[in-house]
C-alpha cells in the first residue's frame, strides 16, 4: 500500500464550525450539505473540538432546544488532530482506535483540511479501478 500523506489526500478548503455557532445552523448545514460531523474552531482557525450528528442527537435527546445551544455547548472537545504529512496508515491506527470518521488536518495550530474514512477508502481504491480500465 503506497503511504500518501493527509495533505494528498484531504478535503480542502475545511468546512468548519465557529465555536458561538448555533447547534441549530450546524444541524441545518449537516442535513443540507450531507455532512455528519465538522471541527469546531476559534476564531483564529485553531481547532478546539468537533461537532457530528451523535452531538445534535444528545441535545435533541436531552430535551434541548437547538436555537439555545452554540458549537461550544455541544462539541467533544480534545478532538484527535493530524498535521499534513501523517501518513494514510498512522491515519487509519488513529481512526480504529478511537472510532472516529473524520481527523482535522492541522498546520501551525489552524485548520487546513479534513480527512474522512472516504477520503482514505477512495484513495486506496480508486488507483486499483483505474488500471482495470
């Protein structure tokens, strides 16, 4: 398996929670841009949490009104992070073990870029496609 790195394969620009979003906003945003989790972030780019679909469910299960609730309220934070030369394979050892989906990709404290599941799937799939063509 070639090792790519994060910058190679990630999702860029990063879409991005402000940490005063509204849980609603970012529940509206999941629903219509088919996302299911995004980092949390200050103003300054620097990532200090995510925020998934699991989060907006609590909220909503807790009996919580999502308009009253911000980014902050809800978001894991200590969010597990890569810089962009963390190769496809460390990438995939942080994702088992602590069953996560997606990992920002982090430069000099900012956000630059998203890894999710797919981007790795695809990017050791799609070689193997492409030279059955």
């Amino acid at each position: 398996m070639e090792d790519r790195t994060a910058s190679e394969i990630m999702t860029r620009p990063a879409i991005s929670a402000k940490l005063k979003a509204s849980a609603r906003d970012i529940a509206l945003q999941f629903i219509n841009e088919q996302y299911s989790g995004m980092p949390v972030t200050e103003e300054d780019g620097k990532v200090i949490g995510i925020v998934t679909e699991i989060d907006i469910l609590k909220a909503l299960n807790d009996g919580h009104e999502l308009s009253h609730l911000n980014a902050g309220d809800i978001m894991t934070p200590d969010v597990a992070t890569v810089n962009p030369d963390t190769p496809i394979t460390e990438m995939i050892k942080m994702m088992e073990e602590f069953s996560i989906i997606r990992l920002p990709v982090v430069k000099d404290e900012k956000l630059v870029g998203v890894v999710s599941r797919g981007d790795i799937i695809r990017n050791l799939i799609e070689p193997e496609f492409m030279s059955n063509i």
